[in-house]
C-alpha cells in the first residue's frame, strides 16, 4: 500500500520488522529482497509519489516536482551544481538508467583500505545478476544511439580510444530522450516501478511526503523513526508519524542520510567523505542539425580514461575520469552555456547543432556534508590532482569531437574558450576553465558520507551494513559506499545493498534463500 | 539570517559583503514601481529584488523572445517555494549586485544604469578576482537563463520542439502499484 503523506494530519503509526528511509537504488532493492522472504517492511519517503502521467517532459516541473531543494541546490560557495531527486524511487527517477558493474580494482580498494573483504566480483556477481534479470538490463541497442552518441564513437574509434555502448536499465525503450526527466512512458526500469510496486503489492507499505526527523533509539539499538508528514505544495509539516521497527535502514541518499546521521547520531565520520564525481560539460558545434535530443542521453561511454596513469616519479600523467555522451535540455543548456547578452543568445541559436560530453571525475578529494546551525550544507572544491584530470578529461574531449568532425569545441567557462583544432588544445584549454564558478559544474553520484568499514575510527557501520555504535541501524545507499566508484554508482549501490539485505535475512534465522 | 548566508560567508570577501548586504535597505515600492507595473503580485521578492532580477533579464537576454517581467516573475516564485538557505542566499546576492556598482566607479545603482551598463557591470562581477564576486554572477546569470529558456516562448530561437507528451500519443505501460491511499 502507498500512503501519500501531504493527504494526511494528525500522527500515523506503523509497526514492522524494518523500517526502510528512502526508496532509490539502495532502499527499493533491500527492502523488496526482505519483502520477497516474507519481512513486513514498512518505507519511508521525503518525496513525493509520482506515476508516469505526472512526468511532462518539462524541464521545469520535473525540477520543481522531484528534484531536491527544486533543482536548485549547490555546494556552499556556488562551485557545485547538486543534482539529486526526492520522490517515490528516489534517484532512479531521475538516473538514465546507466548500469555499470563495480570496476574491479575499486573493489580491491575498499578491501585493502576499509577491510570490506566481503566485496569480491564473486560474492556480488549473484547479487548484480539477479538485479540485471529484474531490471531488463542490456547493452543499449544500436537504435537508441543518437547521432552526438555516434559522433563521440567515431572520434574514439578514430583516435583508438576505448569506450562502448553502456548497459542500460529500461524495457521497450522509445528513445524520446528526456528519461532524466522522469520516464513518462514506464520503460525506464526505476525503483518506482520495479521494487516499490511489488513491496506494496506484497503488503509493505510505503508513506511518501514523509520527513524522518529522529531516529529512535532505545538502550544503545534503533527501534523506529519518527518525523513530519509534509504537504507538498508549501513543504510545511501538516501531521507526523511514527514507525516502530526491528531494525531501522538509512537509505536516503548519501546527503539525505548524511544530515539525518549530522542530525540524531553525529558521529566524527559523518558527511566527512562527500563524493560527487564532478561534471564538467563540453560542447561541440557540428556546424549543421545534429540529433541530439532523442535516443537516450548516454548511449555511449567513453572509458579508456577510467584509469589514473602515474610517472615513474609518481607525477600525474593523464586520466582518472570517464566521459558520458550527454544531451541538455534548453534551460541547462541556457545555463550551462558561456558568454552573456547577444553573444549568449548567439550560442543558443545553435541548439540544435551542439554535442555534448559529460565527465564523471574519479575524483580523489571529497567533500563534505554538515549542518551550519540548523541548515544542511554541504562542500567541494575541486583540488590537487582533480584539477589535472578535470583539465585532461576537457582536452579529451575536444579531441575526439574534433576527430568526429566538430567545427568548433566549445569549453563553457566564462572566457568563453572555443578550440578549432588540435594545435589549439593545448594552449587554450587550462586549469583557470575548472576553477570555482570559472564555469557550471554539477555533481550528480554522491557517495561516501556514512560509509561501510573494519575500522570504527574510518567508518560509520561495519562490513555488514550495521552501525558500529548502534545495533539495528543499517545504512544501504549511497553513503554506505566508501569512495567514488569511477563510474556511475547506481550498481554498485543496488549490489551493496542487496548484499546487506542478504546477510539480514540469513543472520535473522528466517525461512527462504 | 546570517547563519543562513553561507553562500556569501564561505568566499573571499565574503564576511564583508555579508556585512555589507545587511545594511542596504529593503527599498520601497515607490522606489522601485517595476513589480506593480507588470502586475506580478510577489510572493518573496521585495520591489526592489524584484527590478533588479527583471533588470538583470533586460540586460542578460538579448534578442532571446521572452519578457524580462515573466522571468523575473518566475524566479520569484521559484524561491518562494524551495525556501532557504537558497531563497536567502539570491536575495543577498541581489542586493549586493544592485549596490556594489560603487567598485567600478558607476554612481547609479545597478537598476538605473542602461541595459548596455548593466552587461558591462555584471562582466566585471564574471571576471572578479573575488570569488565572491564569480559566484554571486554565475547564481543570478544561471538561474536568468535557465529560467529564459524553460518558457516556451524561446523555442522557435533554439528551434526546441517540446516534449514528447505534448506532441504523440505514446501508451503508458500499466504498473499495478497496490492500493494507493
């Protein structure tokens, strides 16, 4: 059952074996194991629930609609776009549906750094094919490529640098090219209409426009939470609820649990690793039509880059980032898009001629999420080594649109910085492009925050999911993952935490697999 | 208030400009008559936070097909409804940007100057050492153009031509999503 909050005043109460904080990648996917063995599960939204005939396709709405702080949110000093959504399904509302398997050597990371021995390709492969089956996942097929997909793959191809199709979750695709807008035709395969309708179906249920505010702890163990029902045309409180559980999972988001955690159990670690990936856009001007609307916006990837390459004397060499195909909508773009008055406007003309890539930088200084009085907040500033990759991933860039034919590359900073050729990359494409608010950067997979670790002192729960202070208190998204991924989370969010779902259910004694 | 303003107090410069932005008056609607004129009943914006965001439009949206009284229009409703701490941080921002004309040696404000000025005024706020300065301009042009560009009015300019749902009759795959309450 879905029990849309802002209907509601007065207190609901609830009791179940879990209560789940959130309902994206990490809170759908557990919540629907344990629903699937028989847990009574209770979820818990912020968000609003939307279906498909709410998504208009209108840049806007959806921004206004599930976007967090309305698509207006930022880093505190304005360098750092953040994009994430709250709604019923959380950020696979919003996610293109890009389904990438953790890369090996990051897993080896977290093994050898935060003692998650646990996290093996063979420990998750059974977790990550289970989640690849129920969401239709697949190599995009040829027809969903738009042609800034297939332009990107001929300058790669061109240049001998690695990239393919991605895996994407949707079924039946029709390509119209706005899934970051909410699929308005339910063939995006999001939380919202795979987990969350099964979990309801199976008698969970799930309370959308509900804030948690407190966490309810009794005798050192988390029995339930608590918080405000929110109407949701003033987000002011209009009733509470209250839901009394066995055991209580945090899955937010990695800012949502991060200000929950600052909020009821501030812990040194908490918010002290914000992970964001930093997008840095470049657009190309083709000089004629170019399809960039249509399709899905990454059809493509550009990989060859993932990789840190490092000197003999340990000076950075090149990579450390991936490239996304990315086409924007005209109010992005507008605002993403360098230069001012008639020049501006000059840019904009060109619309519909533009290519776009979008960098996911392996970024190896996070950030942070705190409370400034009663404000969440939160920070980054690209430093050190980033700066170089963001400067090489913007080189890159220009050269494989080049080698696909690009008139002109277009780095939307505000020196207005344009290369037309190779012997141009270098001189005109520098570190000042990437300095804070030197152009629009945004940040969109937020890991880190309360992350998962043998070591109490450098984490927040333990290898399984659970606090290292507070027993029964799970954390299963974002937060929970230790350092950025290097390539889009969502997977390896989904794979965590249908693993910590597993090991719930087994050390509960319940019946079934 | 002030404790909300950390879009302003975490840059250079910025505890001064913080000081700075408390001190400047609210101004009145004889002041600034442009809200009243264009009939927009506001709903967090003074006035004068209104003129100075449809002053910006005038002088940032060139030739691009939309009134400067509807966008502006628009971000007032915008910041009604997200709240603080961004709602806050944009309305200091706009009343540094209306005042501080001062540093480039211009004795009008940012509202009485011509659209031509205010360009060349908010190109020095761009190209600030200051990153105050850097981010104040990259809040107010980002959220001007962004706002521009989502009226359909500026379609025929970007040759933009909607969203799907507008224009063909897809079905909706059925999703049983329970009993909804």
């Amino acid at each position: 059952m879905i029990v849309e909050g802002y209907r509601y005043s007065g207190t609901l109460r609830d009791k179940a074996d879990v209560v789940v904080v959130g309902t994206g990648a990490g809170g759908g996917t557990l919540a629907a194991y344990l629903s699937d063995r028989g847990w009574d599960v209770v979820m818990v939204e912020k968000g609003g629930f939307y279906r498909a005939e709410d998504f208009t396709q209108r840049e806007e709405h959806a921004m206004g609609l599930f976007n967090g702080r309305r698509g207006l949110d930022s880093t505190v000093d304005n360098a750092v776009m953040l994009t994430y959504a709250e709604a019923v399904g959380g950020c696979t509302v919003h996610y293109w549906g890009d389904s990438f398997r953790t890369p090996e050597d990051r897993l080896e990371k977290w093994r050898t750094e935060f003692g998650l021995d646990w996290m093996t390709p063979e420990e998750l492969d059974p977790h990550w094919t289970a989640i690849e089956e129920e969401l239709g996942i697949h190599i995009t097929e040829e027809r969903l490529f738009n042609e800034n997909n297939r332009l990107v793959r001929q300058g790669c191809e061109a240049l001998g640098i690695e990239g393919s199709a991605v895996p994407t979750a949707r079924v039946d695709c029709i390509g119209c090219g706005w899934t970051q807008f909410g699929c308005a035709y339910n063939r995006k395969s999001s939380q919202l209409i795979t987990t969350i309708p099964r979990v309801s179906r199976q008698g969970g249920r799930i309370y959308s426009d509900a804030r948690v505010e407190r966490i309810l702890i009794e005798n050192g163990r988390a029995v339930g939470v608590e918080g405000s029902l929110i109407d949701r045309e003033t987000q002011r409180p209009r009733g509470r609820f209250r839901v009394d559980a066995e055991h209580v999972v945090l899955a937010g988001g990695a800012i949502g649990t991060a200000e929950l955690l600052l909020r009821n159990v501030p812990e040194p670690i908490v918010g002290q690793r914000f992970y964001v990936n930093p997008h840095f856009f470049v657009f190309a001007d083709f000089g004629r039509e170019i399809d960039n609307v249509t399709g899905i916006p990454c059809a493509y990837s550009v990989h060859g880059f993932r990789k840190v390459r490092w000197g003999p004397n340990g000076q950075y060499l090149g990579g450390g980032y991936t490239m996304l195909c990315s086409h924007q909508s005209p109010g992005l773009t507008a605002a993403i898009l360098p230069e001012a008055g008639a020049a501006h406007a000059e840019r904009m003309r060109k619309y519909r001629r533009l290519g776009s890539l979008m960098s996911v930088i392996d970024e190896e200084h996070p950030g942070r999420v705190y409370l400034d009085g009663d404000v969440r907040r939160t920070s980054f500033t690209l430093r050190g080594v980033d700066v170089l990759k963001a400067v090489d991933y913007m080189k890159n860039a220009a050269r494989i649109f080049l080698a696909a034919g690009a008139q002109e590359v277009w780095i939307p900073d505000i020196y207005g910085t344009v290369v037309r050729s190779e012997a141009e990359i270098e001189d005109r494409i520098r570190a000042r492009s990437v300095a804070p608010n030197a152009q629009l950067c945004a940040g969109s997979h937020f890991v880190g925050t309360a992350p998962l670790g043998a070591d109490p002192d450098n984490s927040f729960a333990g290898p399984t999911g659970e606090s290292h202070r507070i027993r029964g208190l799970y954390v299963a998204d974002g937060a929970a993952v230790p350092t950025s991924v290097s390539v889009d989370p969502s997977l390896t969010i989904m794979g965590v935490a249908r693993w910590i779902a597993a090991g719930m259910h087994e050390r509960s004694g319940r019946a079934g697999a | 208030m002030l404790d909300r303003r950390g879009f302003l107090r975490n840059t250079a410069g910025g505890a001064a400009a913080l000081a700075a932005a408390t001190l400047i008056s609210p101004g009145c609607a004889a002041e600034y008559p442009q809200a009243e004129m264009d009939g927009v009943a506001l709903q967090t914006l003074t006035p004068k936070q209104y003129a100075v965001v449809r002053a910006a439009a005038e002088a940032l949206l060139v030739d691009v097909p939309v009134s400067p009284a509807e966008v502006a229009a628009s971000v007032d409703r915008e910041l009604a409804l997200v709240g603080d701490p961004i709602e806050g941080d944009m309305k200091a921002v706009l009343g540094l940007i209306e005042h501080l004309t001062i540093l480039g040696g211009r004795l009008r404000r940012f509202t009485a100057l011509s659209p031509e000025a205010r360009l060349r005024y908010l190109g020095t706020w761009r190209e600030s050492r200051f990153k105050l300065r850097r981010a104040a301009f990259m809040a107010l042009r980002a959220v001007v153009y962004y706002t521009a560009y989502t009226h359909d009015s500026t379609r025929p300019l970007t040759g933009f031509e909607g969203p799907w749902p507008e224009r063909y009759r897809i079905p909706v795959y059925p999703v049983d999503f329970g009993e909804v309450v």
